[in-house]
C-alpha cells in the first residue's frame, strides 16, 4: 500500500512514438502513487524505454500530458526535475577512471553547493545507498575493472543517493544473476516502503509478481494497470504472450510452455511431496498430460516414485513390463527417446 493517497504521476490521454507512422502507445491512461513499486512490463518495442525517457522529460508526448506532482511535466524545470527524479537508462556512459564511491556521489550532485562539494548528509546518502546495494567493500575500485552486474548496481546506488521522490529505472536487473536479482528488486521494494515511488522496466515476470505493488502492461498500443494478481486473474498476461508459445498458469503464477496435447501418463497428482511436484513438471516439459489413477480398464503408462536406500526411484509401468530409474534425467530420457 502506498504511504499516502497522493498522486505522484499521472498521464493524461498521452500518445507516444515516433510521428508520423509509429505510434508505440496511444491514449493512455494510468496514475502512479508515492511509496509504490511499479513494473512497467511488455514484449520488446512495446514502449517500455519510451515510456521511462517520457517520465524523465527526455522525450516528449505526442499528444497529452505528463503530470508530476500536479504539474504538467514541461512546466517543471530543470533543475527542478533533478530534485524530483532521476533516471538510469541502458546506456549510461560511466567515467571509467572514477572509483565507484566517486561514481555514486555524482549522484549528490544536486544537492551540493557551487563547489560540489559533499556535506555529511551527502557522504552518508552515498554510504546508505553503497550498503544497499552490497558495494561498500568496492568503493576504491575503478569502474572500469567492475563486471556489467557490478556497474548496474553502481548506477543504482547513484539513483538511490539521491534525494528525490521518483527513481525511474530501465532493465536494472539486466546483468544480474538470479540471487542478486532478487535481492536488487527486494532493495528497491524496500525503498518504495519509505516513500519513495520507483518505476522499472523488466521482462522478469516471477520476480515482479513476488515484488510489485503495480504492474504496468504495455499491449497493443495500450497500458494496463493493476496488482500483480488483478491482471494475472483477468489473464492480460496470456493476452500479451498469446502467440509466443507460451501462457500463464493462473494457480502457479508463472509462464509455462504451451505444448500440443501428449499422450496420457498416470501419476498421482494429489500427492504434493516435493518429488511428485518436480516429476510432474518434468513429465508437462517433455509434451506428456498427467492423469490421475482413475482410468481402469484403459492401459496408460504409470509412473509410481519409492524410496530405496534413501534413494528416490521411478518405476514406469508400460506395455506390460517396469522400468526404473534413478533420476528424472534418466527417466525423462526413456520416454522421449523410447
């Protein structure tokens, strides 16, 4: 829930693209509130990056209004947008000779006197922002000798230093691998819990339905707005992915494959120890449609898992004969290789 009802962003009937001929979004519609975490989400040339260089005042609407606080955002000027928000784009030029404690007080720029010189609010934004981060055993390193993931989390620590109420940030999960993509958007959450209202792009769905207050949805020149669970339950997601091959499994919450209906295997689904659960997405994976032990008299290959000297072991029943198998490896091999 956000901290207070307040408005912070809201676009009013705003057209986006490249004129005459490409339009990516059109009169669209959506608010954001402070001390929320939106996701702006879509497929590739969807609008996302335009979006966010709007909201940044780098780009402007074709038709419109980006409204920040109450104020039509051409209004506002420049120095003032700096102490509203700030963005971190995909292709951020980073001095590579700066260490990286230099690299996130330029973050506090700003809020410095004519000299840039940094005040002990300054240092400690920069410290609290470094530790936020986990890169506050890196702060004499060049940038240069950082890898991709550890320069993403460097521009971000930049954006957080900062004393603004809006960070807008595109694909800052991009380097990272999982655990540290998780604990980035985990950050970010943490911060939109103290006021601040964060909005990025991303293509990482599982990590965006765990997080966000608001998902952003770009879709057929459209923006549709809601929780996480609102457009899951209203299947907007399997809108936008509906002929990528994959969809949206409502109860699990997460994409799926979509595979041509395969042959019928038993199973007993209603089992939910953790080897049934694993099996039987191995068994979807591989193009098999798993059945409960309700079909007598019909001859369905059987798939019944034991423990043997501590052991699991899966033993498939067909035509007449048992095979078993120590790994799921092993058994998935049989039955698409068979």
């Amino acid at each position: 829930m956000p901290l207070t009802a307040q408005h912070i962003i809201e676009f009013n009937n705003i057209d986006l693209g490249y004129p005459p001929e490409h339009i990516l979004l059109e009169k669209i519609h959506a608010s954001g509130f402070r001390g929320e975490l939106i996701a702006l989400m879509g497929r590739n040339g969807s609008g996302k990056s335009t979006l966010l260089r709007s909201i940044a005042g780098l780009s402007n609407p074709l038709h419109g209004d980006i409204i920040v606080k109450g104020k039509p955002l051409e209004t506002i000027k420049r120095q003032a947008l700096a102490r509203l928000l700030t963005y971190v784009g995909t292709a951020v030029h980073v001095p590579e000779n700066l260490t990286v404690y230099e690299m996130v007080s330029l973050g506090r720029h700003p809020f410095t006197n004519w000299w840039g010189k940094l005040k002990s609010d300054d240092v400690n934004a920069v410290n609290e922002s470094l530790k936020f981060v986990d890169m506050q055993d890196f702060t004499q390193k060049k940038m240069l000798t950082l890898s991709d993931g550890e320069r993403q989390r460097v521009l971000i620590a930049m954006a957080l230093s900062q004393d603004v109420e809006m960070i807008l940030l595109d694909e800052p999960t991009a380097f990272l691998d999982i655990p540290n993509r998780m604990n980035m958007i985990r950050v970010l959450h943490e911060m939109s819990q103290k006021g601040k209202t964060i909005i990025y792009s991303t293509h990482d769905f599982d990590t965006a339905l765990q997080f966000a207050d608001k998902i952003w949805l770009l879709h057929d020149r459209k923006l549709i707005q809601g929780s996480p669970e609102d457009l899951g339950m209203l299947g907007h997601y399997n809108n936008v992915f509906k002929d990528a091959g994959i969809s949206f499994d409502s109860k699990a919450m997460q994409f799926r494959n979509v595979h041509k209906e395969g042959k019928e295997i038993i199973l007993n689904s209603e089992n939910q120890n953790v080897e049934n659960i694993w099996t039987a997405k191995m068994l979807q994976r591989i193009g098999f449609h798993v059945v409960s032990d309700m079909h007598v008299g019909k001859f369905i290959p059987r798939i019944e898992i034991t423990i043997e000297n501590d052991n699991y072991i899966w033993k498939l029943t067909a035509d007449g004969k048992t095979v078993s198998f120590d790994s799921l490896y092993k058994l998935a091999s049989y039955l698409t290789h068979d």
